[in-house]
C-alpha cells in the first residue's frame, strides 16, 4: 500500500508501474469507484453509453484510445458533481463469432451450417462469445478505466433482445418498415445481405477484367438511324462492364436519349465490321484517331493521315442521337433464358432502352442491364417490365441452366478474375468480344471475410431512413462534436446521403426480427416475451432462432400455423437499440431512462461515424424523436510507427500490457491524450513518446513531490493550505494554478481532449525548473514566515494540481494527492476522485493574475536572453558579475515588483540591474568585468555545488548533519575563511575545518586550484 515520505525518495526510476499496482490494491479495496457513483451528485446524472467491443481477441491500441476517452470524461463530470454510471457491454451477436465457429467447424457455405443443425452452431457460438473477457478485464484494470464490468450488459441477453423488439415494434407502429426485393450488395460466402455502412467498411483497390462486348443489332436495315443497309450487312452496339459474369443476365443495353452516337466502320483482314458507339468515345474505345473527310473526331481539322497498315481502316459513316436507337432488338449473348418461351415479360427482353444514369465519362456510352445485379439496372427493369434472369444463387455459383459454366463461383475468393477469364473466352470464341483489358478499380468485400461483394437482388426488411431524413438533420444540429469539422463534415454528408436500411440478415447467431406470418397474408410483429407467450401458449426463456423458430401459433384469420419469417437483425439495429436494450427499457427502469435520454456523451473511433453513431441516431429519431447524444468525441486511427497498420505478424508494435508494465498506464494515458488520435487523426504510435511523457510528467511531478515531502517534515497544518504570500513567486504560481484550471474546464466542457491535457505538461515544467528551483533557497532559509508560505503554496499547489490531473493520470493524481494531504491511503473513505474539480479563483482575481503572469513572462524573457549573453562571453553561471543594464525599458518601475527585480538577480547572478528607457526591442547588456571580489564569490558557488554532489553521492538527505575538512591552496583557502558561515548553511554542515588526514577525500578542481574535501556523517 502507501509509502511514507522516506521510503518514496527511495523509490527507483521505474517506480510508476509498482506504484499503480499499490494505487489499484486501495482502489479495489476501498471501493473507491463504487463510492464515486453511489455518493450524493448535486448535479444529477451524467449519462454516458459504453459502445459494446466484441471479446474475440485481444484489446488493441485502438480500444485503448477509446477506453481513455471513456475514463477521462466520466471522470472529470463525476468531479463535477455529476453521477455517471459507467456500465461495460459486449457485442456478442454476428458474423464476427459465426465466422470463428464456422473455421472451427470447418464450414464453407450455409449449407455445412444447416448440415451441422442450427442448435448447435448456435450453443457453439454462445461459448465463443466471451472468449478472452478475462483477459479484457486485465487490460482494462491496468489501464486505470473505471468501468462495471461484472453487470455488464450482454447483447445476447433474454432481456437486451428483448428490448430490441420493442423497438422495431415501435418502428413498425410508425410505418417505418417495408420489406421489398430490390438490388443490395450481399456476401456470398455468408449469404446474407449487407447495410450501406457496412459495404462501406470494406472497399479495396482491385485489378478486374473489363470487356467491351458485340451485341448483334437485329434487322438492322428497318432500323432509324438513318444509313442505308443491305440485307447483308451486319451492326453490332458495343456495351462496356466491368462485370463479365454478369453478362449472361444481360436483358437489355441502356443508351442516352441526347447523348450522340456514331455508327463506324471497320476493315480489318478484308472483312468489314459495324459498330455504334457514344461519339466521344470513339478514340478511347479504337484507340486510333478515326478520319472522316479531313476531320478527327474530337480533335482539330488536319490533312487525313494513311492508316497504319493496308489492312486497317476505320470510317465514321452516321451521326445520330441515343434516342434513335431506342427499340431496336438485339441478338442475345446466351440462349439459356431467352429462349424460355414461359418467361414473364420476355417480349420485352434484348432491345435498347433509354436511361437517364447512361454517360460518356468511360466505356461506350452504351450500358449492358442486368436487373438482378443492379441498382440501376433493377430499376428500368421495373420501369419497362423486362424479364428478370437470376443466373447466380446466392453463394455466388452459376445455376445448373448456365451449362457452359458449371460449377463456377462469379467472385472466387483466390482468384476474382477467374470466372470473368472464362466468360470472355467463350466471347472470343463467339466472334463476341472487341477488346478486353485489366480494370483497376475500388470494390466493395465482405467486412468480415474478406469475400468480394455481389450486387444482388433480394428481398429484405427495411427502416424508411429517407423519410426520416429531415428529422435526422435537424435533431444532428443539437449535437456538439469533437472534432467539430465531423458534424458537417463525414457524419453531416453521410446523414445527407442517407438511405433506407436493410435490417434482415439471413444467418443464425443473432436477435431475431419478430414477424410471424401466415400463407393467408396475415402478419403480426411482436414486441415482447408477455405478447409471444400469450399468443403461443408457451413459456419463453430465450429469444434466438433456433429457440424461437420452434413457436408458432394460429392465425386469428384463417386459422392457419403462424410461423416466424426466418431473418434475424443487422446486428447494427441491435447496437443502435442499446440505448433502451441496456436497461431492458419499457419493461424496467421506465422512469430512470426516460429522464435521463438522450445521453450527455459517447465516444469511439471514426468509422463508427457511418455506423454505431449512425444508428444511434436512426433509431432516436424513429422512437423518441429526438438525437440519442449530445456529445461525442470521435477518435482516429493509431498505426506502427512506421505508418503501417498494426500486425502481430510483423511485430511493428509493442504489446499494450508491455507499456504497462515498463513506463506504467499513466505515461501511456497522457501520450494518447495530447496526440491528434484525439481529434479524429492517425497516430503512429511511439513508445519514445510514451517515455517522454512519462519523464516530463510523472517523474518531473513527482520530484517536486519528493522535494515538498523533505521539507514538509511535521508541520501538518501546511498541507494542502493556502496563505497569503507577498512573494512574487508563490503569486506566480498560483496564478499559473488558476491560468491551468481554466484552461482544462474551458476545454474539458467543450470535449476537446487535447486542448485539455496539454497544458499540464507546461505547468508542471513551470512548477518544477521555475517555481520549485528559484524557492530551494527558501525551504533551506531561516525566515520562517517564508519558508512557511513556500510550504504552504507547493502544497496547496500540488493538492490542487492532483485535482487537475486526475481524470487524466488518475495513479499520479493519486499518489500525489494521498502524499500531500497526509492520507496516504490510510483513510478508505479518502481519495482525490473523490474530491470536487478544481474552480479558478474569481474575475478581480483573474485580472490580477494577468499583470502577475505577464510580468514573469517578461522576467524569464530578460532571463533567457541575459544567458545568451553569458554563453557568447564564456562565463558560467556561477560566477557572479556587477551588474545588467535593460534598454528600451518601457514598463516603468512602478510596474515592477521589487522580487521580480532580485529574481532577475539571482537567476542571472548578477549583484545589480539597472533600466534605459527607449524605443525599439528590448536589449539587455551584461557588465562582464570580474574582479576579485566577484571572483571569490563564484569559488563559493563553486564549492557549494561540489559539496551538495558529493552529499547526494553519499545519499544523505536534508535531516542528515556532516562535518567536513579541506585542504587546498591559499586562494581556495582564503574564499572558505571568508564565507565559511555561508557554507556552512548552503552545505548543511556543522563545522568546516582546514586539515590533513582526510579519509575518502575527493579531489576537486576549482579556477586550476585543486582542494581536496572529506565529508563525515554526525
């Protein structure tokens, strides 16, 4: 547990790590969390919510970042006089566990999944959960979090799903949720759909195939465009995708009403070819420039230049406009739909529509339409009634009709381009194919697996976010984010572009969505355990599908079995429901929620900008209407140091708990809090920041703490008091006390992390190698009024600086506290977090604070150039000179404190100052003339240096008396005659004698005169 103040200057370098342990044995001892939350709040509830993180691995320095952030403000607000209840949660539904079941199972499709039963995938999955949850609690321990992780909430809990389906209940009584069969993007080795934010998690630079492919234009002499042909011409349209597989879904080309075309012709190997295409893309598609009478299209009008070979001409034979070509028919590409005389709408298939998405930017100007396999494409396929032709199942393998194919997946995993290679061969084969060539270009894969995403038509359950759009703007106004540019910036211009949500997933680990249907039509949603057991007859314990599959009932209707439809959530519709989910709200803590929402702050990284802060706010508007946080502070990303992602693989960082234990949390704590992770940036991690910190915070602090402690002595009264001084440095100090409490609250209740914290480390600098050194001499001095207000100032200073810090650097603001007041850590009731935040004093006081500090800023500016002065001439420090002239004086003496002037003295060891008035920049002029009364002062400051050395070499301490004896020359000799009373106080010594027969002595060299010293202990 604690230490006294003898054995902590005991305490080596790495102390902080051991000293955090004891600091956490006394937290957990005195529960002095639990008494944070549970004492009397002023001020009400602070309401935080805890994103759930899944325990699927380790935590990495991304969880880290956000763990701080989620300790240091409830933290600060706690101190504020607020309760904040700080509940952990974990994420435990989804494709992160089903993904690490299945390579366990060895399972490859849904199938093996089927195979192995429901059941049991999901009992697998339901001990996979909570895996390394032990360990998390390691980390989170060590790094100081104050988190209640024994009642945390569980998002695979009866009463968590439950509350989420109260809230789709509450959607659906809304008329916010539709199913429809539309073209989303979906996994094929998971078989299930995706939601915007997630396809927008996993985009990649990938290398495609990209073919411009012939399609033969039927008929083509009755045709409109305006050139004559004869019975045995042929034309083809040329259509450019990026999709080969796609192809064989081809039911219609799209071109652009107003867009121009040209039909061209080619003379290749004698045989003569025509192909229509977008006009502007005439040299892009040939890649040759294409000659009619003197004209390069697109370019200038020069003389016609000869074809490259004999056996190569290209002509533009007619112009005309995409509207033109609308109706015309096409030959298809395969024949294993279009011959099905059966087909729905097939009198409307493989002709060319009109569409308004068609441009000129790349490939033809001619799009090839798939309606099963697009946006776009779905679209003029309902807008025109053509048939639907879904060649792909929902794994990504061709259906058993695609004959020429068989067994292929569209997207294989290892080798994406695979299937597109066979595709165009077949093309080639056909006389079907123009030109092919490598695509590269952004794609979309599976968040999870890593599989390439298909554009797929399917049914799905969706929540109308695009009806809610303005609801959603408007409530994000309230929210005040951190960094600010995110508002407007990526969560505003996502919010913008926001569109409906697919909540249906079609896997197994997760809440289930809650429609029960009938073969008559009847639907019912059901909204809790009570409702589903009074309709079934059934007692419910647990809500997930395979458990809930099995309950059916009759439809009040027809009498028919209601079953449930077999989709489950987005597991993101969970995490947004975590809010009401947490608290099992309506069915408890009714009153406690609904007093206490929205929340006052959440925080986590800046992908969740698209996701867990999206949804958060979806749900809001759509069951409280209104934004579900206030505050929010959004962090980056932290990379190795070399700005490479973080790998186990390649060992390019060092373990957090490594951290840990060599430089302590703390050290960890306050690198991460200054660093621009704070602010929504990337961080390439530095363990030499790490160690930074930890020197110029934590050791630096905590040597001004040792210091206090040797002079602290029994004078308990002093501690943590503040008295009046007339000293200029204890004013100082405190008006820097009350500069640095302003600073920290001013950025603390704007959430800007950053701001906050880094001001500490300039105090702290401030206090120590300022404040602590130009007052040694007072601790030692014989004016006790004083030494007391020395005393009393850096103890108050240090007791209310451990309040600064302790949301931050909550071990060091600890020790410190528990050191100054006298406490330490006897009392269980007794604890800085448990104290109030720090208040500045009052304005009168605060404009009287601004003269102080501008004046020592003005001091220590004289100080830093006076120095300069002494290095140009060689003189050290220690040797005392005549005098320092200042010109261009400007504030008048009646502005200047008489201490500032004797600190100008001493710091520059000068025995007077005297002030020119005048224009222009300050000057300063060092009197260096030394004469031998000058000179034997500086031997004295040379010999009280000397002296102190070897006292901490022999590790003596202030209480510790000593006699010394000298042997020296006759000018060392003559200086410690004359001030031997002098050196005696600055060496702690009782007498020193001139002598021989000195044991252990040192020899030292002084101005090229050697004396010889020996110390003795009394």
């Amino acid at each position: 547990m604690a230490k006294n103040n003898k054995e902590i200057n005991k305490q080596p370098v790495n102390v902080f790590p051991v000293l955090e342990e004891s600091v956490l044995g006394f937290w957990e001892k005195a529960k002095i969390f639990e008494k944070s939350v549970e004492r009397e709040a002023p001020r009400g509830d602070y309401v935080f919510y805890d994103g759930p993180p899944f325990a699927t691995g380790l935590p990495h320095y991304g969880h880290i970042v956000a763990s701080i952030i989620k300790d240091a403000v409830p933290r600060y607000w706690t101190m504020k006089g607020f309760r904040v209840e700080r509940r952990w949660g974990w994420d435990c539904h989804g494709l992160p566990i089903e993904n690490i079941v299945e390579k366990e199972l060895g399972s490859k499709s849904k199938k093996d999944i089927e195979a192995t039963g429901v059941a049991k995938f999901n009992e697998l999955c339901r001990s996979k959960v909570l895996e390394y949850a032990e360990d998390w609690k390691k980390y989170i321990k060590k790094l100081g979090r104050w988190v209640d992780m024994e009642n945390g909430y569980r998002t695979m809990d009866t009463t968590f799903m439950e509350s989420v389906w109260w809230v789709f209940k509450e959607l659906w009584g809304k008329g916010l949720v539709y199913k429809d069969y539309r073209s989303m993007h979906i996994c094929p080795r998971c078989e299930t759909t995706l939601s915007q934010s997630e396809v927008a998690e996993g985009y990649k630079d990938v290398k495609d195939l990209s073919a411009v492919v012939k399609f033969k234009i039927k008929d083509i002499t009755n045709s409109q465009i305006g050139h004559k042909f004869t019975n045995d011409d042929q034309a083809y349209i040329l259509a450019w995708t990026t999709t080969p597989w796609t192809l064989i879904g081809n039911v219609a080309l799209a071109v652009g009403k107003n867009i121009d075309y040209s039909l061209i012709e080619e003379k290749k190997d004698g045989k003569i070819e025509r192909y229509i295409l977008a006009t502007d893309l005439i040299n892009r598609v040939f890649k040759k420039e294409l000659v009619v009478d003197n004209l390069i299209v697109g370019h200038v009008i020069i003389g016609s230049p000869k074809p490259e070979s004999p056996q190569e001409e290209y002509k533009l034979l007619k112009r005309f406009k995409g509207n033109d070509l609308v109706g015309l028919e096409y030959e298809p590409l395969f024949d294993y739909y279009s011959s099905d005389e059966e087909m729905e709408y097939r009198e409307n298939g493989w002709k060319i529509y009109a569409g308004d998405f068609v441009t000129t930017e790349e490939g033809t100007g001619v799009v090839h339409i798939a309606p099963a396999f697009g946006e776009d494409d779905m679209k003029l396929g309902r807008e025109n009634k053509l048939p639907f032709v879904q060649h792909v199942d929902m794994d990504g393998y061709f259906k058993e009709e695609v004959k020429d194919f068989p067994g292929l997946n569209v997207k294989p995993k290892d080798d994406v381009m695979a299937t597109d290679v066979e595709i165009i061969k077949y093309l080639a084969h056909n006389d079907l194919l123009f030109s092919k060539a490598k695509y590269e270009h952004s794609y979309p894969h599976c968040w999870r697996c890593d599989t390439p995403l298909l554009n797929y038509a399917t049914s799905s359950w969706f929540v109308k976010v695009a009806e809610m759009k303005e609801r959603l703007l408007k409530n994000a106004e309230k929210i005040n984010w951190s960094p600010e540019h995110i508002k407007a910036g990526r969560f505003g211009k996502w919010l913008l572009g926001a569109r409906d949500w697919s909540i249906s997933r079609q896997r197994y680990w997760a809440s289930v969505i809650p429609i029960w249907e009938c073969g008559c039509g009847e639907r019912i949603v059901i909204g809790s355990i009570a409702e589903l057991e009074k309709l079934s007859g059934e007692k419910v314990s647990d809500l997930h599908k395979h458990i809930v599959d099995e309950i059916t009932f009759k439809c009040a209707k027809c009498q028919s079995t209601m079953k449930r439809i077999p989709d489950v959530f987005d597991c993101w519709f969970e995490s947004g429901s975590m809010p009401y989910a947490q608290m099992h709200y309506p069915f408890e803590n009714k009153e406690k929620f609904e007093n206490n929402f929205p929340a006052e702050f959440i925080a986590e990284g800046a992908d969740q900008t698209r996701a867990w802060f999206y949804y958060l706010h979806v749900l809001a508007a759509g069951v409280k209407d209104t934004e579900a946080f206030k505050n929010v502070i959004v962090n980056g990303i932290v990379l190795a140091e070399d700005g490479k992602k973080m790998s186990k693989k390649l060992k390019n960082y060092p373990d957090p708990m490594e951290i840990f234990n060599k430089y302590g949390a703390d050290a960890l704590r306050y690198y991460l809090l200054t660093s621009p992770v704070m602010l929504a940036d990337t961080l390439c991690f530095s363990e030499k920041g790490v160690k930074e910190a930890l020197q110029k915070v934590n050791m630096l602090l905590w040597n001004v703490v040792k210091f206090y402690g040797m002079y602290q002595g029994e004078k308990s009264e002093l501690r943590s008091q503040k008295l009046e001084s007339d000293n200029i440095l204890d004013k100082w100090i405190l008006a820097r006390l009350n500069q640095l409490i302003e600073e920290v609250t001013e950025n603390m209740d704007k959430y800007n992390l950053p701001k906050a914290t880094r001001p500490i480390v300039e105090f702290i600098d401030d206090l120590s190698t300022w404040y602590l050194r130009r007052s040694r001499d007072r601790f030692k001095g014989e004016d006790e009024t004083d030494k007391k207000a020395a005393l009393a100032t850096t103890g108050f200073v240090l007791t209310e600086l451990s309040k600064v810090i302790a949301p931050f650097m909550p071990f060091l603001a600890e020790q410190v506290w528990q050191a100054v007041t006298g406490h330490d850590f006897k009392d269980e009731n007794k604890s800085v977090h448990l104290e109030s935040w720090p208040i500045a004093e009052n304005r009168k006081q605060k404009i009287d604070d601004r003269k102080i500090l501008d004046n020592m800023a003005m001091v220590r500016k004289i100080v830093e150039m006076a120095l300069a002065k002494r290095d140009e001439a060689g003189i050290k420090i220690r040797q005392p000179l005549r005098n320092l002239e200042i010109r261009n004086w400007k504030l008048g003496k009646e502005n200047w404190d008489q201490y500032l002037e004797l600190l100008l003295k001493s710091e520059i060891n000068v025995e007077s100052v005297s002030y020119v008035s005048g224009e222009g920049d300050l000057e300063v002029v060092l009197d260096t003339e030394i004469n031998e009364d000058l000179k034997q002062k500086g031997i004295k400051r040379e010999l009280v240096r000397a002296i102190n050395n070897m006292r901490r070499d022999m590790g003596l301490t202030i209480s510790d008396r000593v006699t010394i004896k000298w042997k020296s020359g006759t000018e060392i000799a003559a200086v410690i005659e004359k001030y031997k009373d002098e050196l005696r106080k600055d060496t702690l010594a009782d007498e020193i004698t001139a002598g021989d027969g000195i044991d252990g002595g040192k020899e030292i060299k002084i101005n090229g005169d050697e004396v010889k010293i020996g110390i003795q202990k009394l």
